[in-house]
C-alpha cells in the first residue's frame, strides 16, 4: 500500500512537471495542442519504470522504520528474526518489482515508437492547431506563413500572407519567390483525402530577389494544399527494440548506453532493497521519518552516477568497458557494509 500510494504520488508530480513542458512547446507551436494529453500518456509508463524503484526504497524505508520507532522490531530480532531473514523477504519483494520493472522496459519500446508517431502526425486537425495569429512561421518547403486572426474553433482566418520559395531552380535560374495574400480563408476539404485551404479575394505575387520584373495576378477563389507539420523529433533511442540494441552495442556507443540503462533500471530495486534494510533502522526517539532525508540522498547519488555514466558512454567518452555495472556493485556493496557496521556494533 505504501509503495502503491508513493507511486501515484511521484507520478503525479512527474506528469504534473511534464505537462508544463508540453503545453510551453504547444504555445510556442512546436508541437499541436491537441496531442499533447496523448503524448503525455504515453510517456506515463517511461517515467513509471523510474518512479517503481524509488517508490519501493521509500516504502521500504517507511515500513521498517515504523517498526523500529514502535519497537516491534526489536520483539521480532528477539524472537529470532535476524537481519539476513529481513533482507531475504525484503528481496522477495524486490524482485517482483524488478519483475514489473522488466516487463515495463520490454513493452516501453513499442510505447515510445507509437509516441514518435503520433508527434509526426499530419493532417489538417494537427496543423490548424500550429497556426498561431500575428506571428510568422516557418513550414516546411521553405514556406512562409501570416495570418492576422483566427477564430477560436481554428476553422476560419483572415489577413493570409504566404511566401514560397521554389525548391528547384535550374542550373541557371534564379531563385524565384511566389507570394500570396488573401482577405480571408477556410480550412476544409476540396475533393478527395488531401486537406487544403479555400482562400477568397487575394493576390498572387512571382518576382526574383535583386530583379526589377514581377508577375501579378488576382484571384476571389483558391485551393492551396495543406503541408505535413514536419515536427523536429530527435532520434530516439527508446524506440528501439531490446533485440536490436544487443545486435549493435558493441559498435554503436550510443546503443551500448541505451542497453546498459534499461538493465540498470531492472536491477535497482533490487539493490536498493539492500541498502534500505540497513538505512531503515532508527531509534525510537527519533521517529521513522529519521532516515529519510539520507536515504533520498544515496538514492540522488545513485541515479545520477548512472545518468552522467549512460551520458559519457553514449558520447564515446569512455570505453565500453566502463559497464554500469560497477555502479550497481559499489553501492551494493555499501549496503552489505552498513549491515555489517550495524550487526557489530549491536553485538
């Protein structure tokens, strides 16, 4: 219960943390308004494989800490309950979250691919919300696009300025602008699958940069295609399957942290079930919140060895020798000296 209500509370501030950034990149147009509840679902299990260890260390902690504080640990040692009998169930339980944890990290590949697809998504409903008044965009084949008002449906807009550069002049030709301005505009279908824009009472202006010659026509009815919002995604690493990271993570550095990470992830809880045995012991006196404040410190410590490691093998910094693997055994073995410090002295 502990564990489960800690989760839900670190998820909450997490998500809550992740919502402020998704809603800055939807304001300032880089990403579409309308998807970014189900990107931030998506990222939810990313984010849980994290929050699954750290909310056992903090449970763990608690629990055992009650016991010290109101002594019943002490009655359970007496009645033959050793320090190796607690971390052995203490271990059974980590295990079963390492075992959820894992089963988190196999299935979050195909999470992560869905949400890089989903941030590539074209179609007129993502890139009317990308329309932002009074502020010039940049679109995709070297567009230029202004609009001086839009409703608050996104369905109709006025004062159109769009700018296109042509994309492939000939050897000896110039680069030649069109630009097109219109009173005002709807955004709807014309015929078949492609979304397009109906613009009323415009102009059409071809001229080339540094030339005193321009062609000039009007219009009080056209179509113009809508282009895919070719959003900046960087290449995502999460997405690819657990398969395809040990095929190539002997040459790929990148791909070698990537590896090393999701196993480190499945292993933490089960060291951290190791060093919270022996951190969970307090005297009656000074509560069960004692340890608290130093165990959230060793756990800082941990995870951020870890995130400066995957950052210096991912770079190539360091060889693939380097393995994370002698973070795990360092702190590791920090646990077994605690328990070793505190069976000596209560001996």
């Amino acid at each position: 219960m502990t564990l489960f209500a800690l989760t839900v509370v670190l998820m909450f501030i997490l998500v809550s943390n992740q919502l402020v950034g998704y809603l800055n990149r939807a304001a300032s147009g880089r990403i579409p308004g309308i998807l970014v509840m189900q990107i931030l679902c998506l990222e939810m299990p990313n984010l849980l494989t994290l929050l699954l260890p750290l909310g056992f260390y903090v449970s763990v902690m608690l629990a055992y800490g009650r016991l010290y504080s109101e002594n019943e640990m002490l009655v359970f040692q007496a009645c033959g309950f050793s320090t190796a009998r607690i971390l052995s169930y203490t271990l059974v339980m980590a295990t079963i979250v390492s075992m959820i944890v894992a089963a988190m990290v196999y299935i979050n590949p195909s999470i992560a691919g869905e949400r890089a697809k989903l941030l590539q998504t074209s179609g007129m409903k993502a890139f009317i919300q990308m329309l932002a008044p009074q502020r010039f965009q940049v679109l995709p084949k070297q567009q230029v696009l202004y609009i001086d008002k839009i409703n608050r449906a996104h369905t109709k807009a006025e004062g159109l300025f769009l700018a296109q550069r042509n994309a492939n002049p000939g050897p000896n030709q110039p680069w030649q602008w069109q630009v097109v301005a219109a009173h005002d505009l709807v955004f709807a279908k014309k015929g078949g699958p492609q979304d397009q824009i109906q613009m009323h009472n415009g102009r059409v202006y071809r001229m080339t940069p540094g030339s005193l010659q321009a062609q000039y026509g009007t219009f009080e009815q056209a179509y113009v295609t809508v282009p895919k919002p070719e959003l900046q995604t960087q290449n995502d690493l999460r997405t690819l399957p657990f398969v395809n990271l040990w095929q190539e993570h002997k040459t790929n550095p990148a791909m070698d942290a990537e590896l090393q990470w999701r196993l480190s992830i499945i292993l933490m809880s089960l060291v951290l079930g190791v060093v919270a045995v022996p951190m969970s012991r307090v005297s009656p006196r000074s509560g069960r919140y004692a340890k608290i404040l130093p165990a959230i410190l060793v756990f800082l410590i941990y995870t951020n060895i870890l995130f400066v490691w995957r950052e210096k093998l991912a770079w190539g910094a360091w060889s693939t020798h380097a393995n994370m693997l002698y973070v795990h055994l360092g702190v590791l073995l920090f646990g077994l000296i605690l328990i070793y410090w505190q069976k000596r002295r209560l001996s």
